[in-house]
C-alpha cells in the first residue's frame, strides 16, 4: 500500500457517498491510511451509518474500517 492507493479508495469511497441520494454526505470526513479507512462524522441515524460503513467495507483494497461516526439522536 502507498499514498496513491489510499488516495484512490479514498476518492471511489467519497463518490459512493456523494451519489447515494440516502446519505448526507456533507456530514462525513474520511481518511485512509495504508489501507485501513477512517470515518468521522455524525449520522442522522443507524442506517445512514450502516450505509457508509458498507460501502467503505465493499470498496477495493479496504482492509478494515474503523468508524468514529457519532449517531445524530445522541448527541
């Protein structure tokens, strides 16, 4: 793993993010770092979150995702 390949799944998992009419994307940093994918956000609720942890999940070259993404309702 490089810079470029976390660029990459970087930029693919943003994209995901942008053209899914059910998440609001705006509310969503990400980070990836040696392929490992960091979330930081708030999620209006547990399915919006599911939704972004799934499609960081299913993007190539992801090796785990780790998630600081807080819940709307709980904050």
């Amino acid at each position: 793993m490089d810079y470029a390949d976390d660029l990459v799944m970087k930029t693919k998992i943003k994209a995901k993010l942008l053209i899914n009419k059910d998440i609001f994307n705006l509310n969503y940093s990400v980070e990836v770092v040696n392929g490992v994918v960091y979330l930081i956000g708030i999620a209006q609720n547990k399915d919006e979150l599911d939704r972004v942890i799934n499609i960081s999940e299913n993007t190539y070259g992801v090796k785990n995702v780790i998630s600081y993404v807080r819940l709307k309702d709980i904050i």
